[in-house]
C-alpha cells in the first residue's frame, strides 16, 4: 500500500499545504517536486532532515538575510541542459556562455552571504565558488555578468578584429567623400542612409542622376524616384576584404569557444554540485518560511508507534476561520496501537479532529514542521482515510458500499504500522446493521499494529472494551441563555455564533464520566426546532 492513496490525498488536503512551499530556484522547485514522505526505517534521515528546518527558521526571522538571499534566487536559471551539453563535448553559444558566467557570479555571492551571516551549512547544502572557470570567463576582470569574447582569448582574434576595423574605418571614409563629391557636383543632400529621393518634376536632376556613374536607381512611386549611392571599385573591393575578415573572426571564435565548453565541461561535476546544494538551502529555506508562517514547530519522531498532538491547529481550518474573524480551537490527542473513537454532536469538529491527526502526521513524515505546540509520534508505513462522500459511480457502488470497500482495503493493512482514519463509521447504511457492523469492525481493529481513529454517532461503540472513548467538549460549558440572546440579536448568522461558542477539544470518556453532553438537542433547541418535541426527545434519552 502507498503511503497516501489519492482519496487520502484528496480528503487531507496535503497537496494544499505542499503548494505552499515556495521555492524560488529551478533546483529548489526539483526538490520540491520530488518530496516524499519518509517511512519506518528513516527516522534518523528524518530527524536530520527537521533540524535542517529548524535551525533554517531562526534565520529565515532575519529579514535582511532573507531578503538577500531571496534576491540571489530569483536570477538563478536552469543551466543543467547546459551543463550536460559541454560535458558532452558540445559547442556552447554566447547566450549559454552568459548564463554561465552570471551563475558563477551569483554563485561567489551566495556564498559570502553565508558566510556573512555565519549560516551553517550540511555537506549537502555546501557551496564551492569555482574561481578558476569564473576568471576564464572574465579575463579582463570586468566583475560584471555580461559575456563577450574577448580579444585577450587570441592573439589572432585580437589582430583579425584590428583589420576588422581599420577596412570599416577605410570603408566609411571612402563612402563620406563619395557622398560628399556627390553632393557637390550636383548640388543636392543625400539622406543619412546615403539615398536621394527627386520630384518626378525635376527632369533636368533625374537625367543627371540617370546617368551618373556612382548612383543606382532603386524605386518610385506617382510622384518621387529613389536614388542610392553605388560603391566604388574601392569600396568593393574593402567590402569583400571585410567580408573574409569576418569569415576568418566567426572561425576563431568558434575555436574560443570550444575551448571554453571544454573547460566548463571539465567543471561540470563542481557546477552540479553547487546546482544541488542551491537547490537544497533553497527547499529547506522555503520549508522554514512555511513554518513560520504556521507558527509550526518540530515534531518529535521516536521508534514506538504512536501519536501524541498537543494543542495541535488545523492550518487550513484555521486560515477560514480566521477570514471569518474566529479563531481555531486547538486540540491534544493521543493515540496508540489499537483503537479510538471520538463521539459528539455533527457541529462538533469530530472530523476536524480526524483530518488534523492524519494531516499533520503527513506533513510531518514529509519533513514539515507541524502547527502544534508539540508532536511526538512514531512512523506510519501509510495513511489510509475514509472520509467524505464514497459514493463511486464508475463501479456502481453506493455511499455505504465505497465506504466498505475503503475500509476493507485498510483493514487488509491493519497489522502494519499505519494510521487509519474513519469518518462516521456505516453511515451510509440503517442504525441497526450500521452498528452492528461498527461494532465488529472495532472489535476487529483494537488489538492490531495500526491506529485506529474513528468518528461515530454512536455511543455505544466508543463503550466497547479496549477502546479508547474521546468526546468533543462541545456546548458543555457554555451559558446558555447568554448564546441564546446573541442569536437572537443576530438571526442570519446562527451557525457562526454557535461556532464561536463550540469548543473543539477532545476529553477522555470512562465508567467514571458522568456529565455526557448532549449537543444535538442543544443545537436544536438554538435552532428553533418546537420545544415540545426537545421536551419529548430528552425523555426519550432518561427513557433509555
């Protein structure tokens, strides 16, 4: 069994949370892509891995250095295709040899900003300025990123771009006293691009023009014809010289820049590595800020099964209710092998609860830091959830058949250590065999490897014998007649005030436990439903 199926994925909502880790570098977002979850085996890489994270958070507070860093970040590109291709003995383009040297650059950057601020560094997040291959790409020792071919790479480049430009300088000499005798002679001014544009009135100028020796004629319209200067045999022959000029420069520069795809190509495993490491502090880094943001914390990961959460926080739940101007109950629980059962009114956060247990397990098995003020759990080969509408229209099952086929899919697992989460156990089916069939898949469950947790509306099943009973706090303490009167004041928004009231903590229930809450009739009564049927409804309960 996967670790998660994608009903779990979907009903947990992990993916949700793995979007907002924000990396900023193509080797980071690899990182990022690649995340998976650790399994029992790798607690040890896992704790290396969360303390990476939670040293990486007291530096991610020093807004400076973030800043900097982040600003690295954003210029760095995907250079592997690069890379591979010099490696390869390919020939490498001036683009790719830019993009080369500005990598080398903020590479040298990155790594004085870490030292600046004494950033601790993993041999798998080390960086190694490569000065010899940055030199070669600078040899003028301009500092900036910008890329050219120097004349310093070749004696034969430097005197074939010196010829280069003294024919350039001949021509243009040459073409300035042909455009000047020219206008001399014919009184006339050329246009800076060296043509003449006459009225078709002038006949007299475009006979001469006609039949000059040093212009062409190119093309008219109804009313002007286009004149153009027409080189000389000097000018040609400069030209043609400028032409094999250029021939033999494009040559040696493909021979400058051979010689450099080698060398870098020679550095490749330095440049890879340094791909690597960028990419690591830049995960690590983008896990941090998540955490911050969650006000999360480091869970702690040890060899026994189980899973202990305190005051432990929704993220996403959270986030909603705080657009809403509430704030997020936070939960303890704490779960070992076997069974648990958590009872409560449907407004009571029950399944809040569940999805909290199987997020934040996830998020911590895929090196999270967990919103929670502490979480001590053990590793879970999977996590299996039923949760949800299971109606599943392309095998033609009913809600209660999806649900059961789920649920049989975890059971077959149920002695392995994993964590199995239920939402309102055999809904989808009548009380009577409902219970029946909860009462034996609990039964089942209590004394397997996994844990169990389960939400039901019925009592009974959090009763049965070796079942741990949890039940959410609910409406138990609070005043009623003060809630009632806010209602009243404010008839459209019921429900949020009934949330804001509702406490979502978990407490144990045993023999001893007396003070049973009884929230539906509560929420009922709130909600305006006839008093002579709550009255008949709580006798029926004592009737029981």
């Amino acid at each position: 069994m996967e670790f998660l199926d994608a009903p779990t994925k979907e009903s947990l909502e992990i993916q949700y949370i793995l979007n907002q880790i924000n990396t900023l570098t193509p080797y980071g977002k690899i990182y990022k892509d690649k995340i998976r979850p650790y399994l029992p085996g790798e607690e040890e890489v896992l704790k290396e891995e969360l303390e990476k994270v939670k040293i990486y958070m007291e530096y991610g507070e020093n807004k400076e250095f973030t800043r900097n860093i982040s600003s690295i970040f954003a210029h760095i590109k995907d250079l592997r295709q690069s890379i591979k291709k010099a490696n390869a003995n390919g020939i490498l383009s001036e683009v790719e040899l830019f993009e080369i040297k500005q990598f080398l650059i903020l590479v040298k950057e990155l790594d004085n900003l870490l030292k600046e601020h004494n950033i601790y560094l993993w041999e798998d997040m080390k960086i190694y300025p490569i000065e010899k291959l940055e030199k070669l790409l600078d040899p003028e020792n301009t500092g900036i990123a910008t890329f050219y071919i120097y004349d310093s790479y070749s004696e034969d480049l430097k005197k074939i771009r010196q010829d280069k430009r003294e024919i350039e300088k001949n021509i243009k000499s040459e073409k300035k006293q042909l455009r000047e005798s020219i206008e001399l002679e014919l009184n006339i001014k050329l246009r800076p691009d060296n043509t003449i544009v006459i009225s078709k009135e002038n006949e007299k100028i475009i006979e001469k023009l006609e039949n000059h020796p040093n212009l062409n004629y190119i093309s008219e319209t109804y009313m002007n014809i286009k004149y153009c200067l027409k080189p000389t045999n000097e000018i040609n022959l400069l030209e043609r010289q400028l032409l094999i000029l250029k021939g033999k420069e494009e040559k040696e520069e493909f021979k400058i820049r051979e010689y450099l795809s080698k060398e870098i190509g020679k550095h490749s495993k330095k440049i890879f590595k340094n791909m690597a490491s960028m990419g690591k502090i830049d995960f690590i880094l983008a896990k941090s800020q998540l955490a911050l943001e969650m006000k999360a914390t480091k869970p702690e990961i040890i060899d026994t099964h189980c899973i202990k959460i305190v005051e432990g926080r929704h993220p996403i739940v959270e986030k909603n209710l705080k657009s809403k101007g509430l704030k997020f109950t936070p939960i303890n629980i704490n779960l070992k092998q076997g069974i648990s059962c958590i009872t409560g009114a449907n407004m009571g956060g029950k399944t809040v609860s569940l999805k909290l247990v199987g997020l934040l397990t996830a998020m911590a098995q895929y090196g999270l830091m967990v919103p929670a003020k502490s979480m001590t759990m053990g590793l879970s080969q999977f996590i299996k959830t039923s949760i949800g509408d299971l109606q599943s229209t392309d095998q033609g099952l009913s809600t209660f058949g999806g649900e059961i086929k789920l649920i049989s899919n975890a059971i077959e697992k149920a002695n392995e250590k994993g964590l199995i989460l239920i939402d309102e156990l055999a809904r989808g089916t009548n009380p009577e065999e409902g219970y029946a069939i909860s009462k034996s898949i609990v039964e089942y469950l209590k004394d397997k490897k996994s844990i169990t947790l389960i939400t039901t509306h019925y009592d009974n099943i959090g009763n049965t014998e070796g079942v741990v009973h949890l039940q959410v706090i609910g409406l138990s303490n609070v005043d009623f007649n003060k809630l009632d009167m806010e209602i009243k004041e404010n008839l459209e928004d019921e429900i949020n005030i009934i949330n804001k009231y509702m406490d979502y903590r978990l407490k144990i229930i045993d023999e001893n436990t007396t003070d049973v809450p009884r929230d539906a009739i509560n929420i009922a009564k709130i909600m305006g439903l006839k008093e002579e049927i709550i009255e008949m409804a709580e006798k029926n309960i004592k009737g029981r």
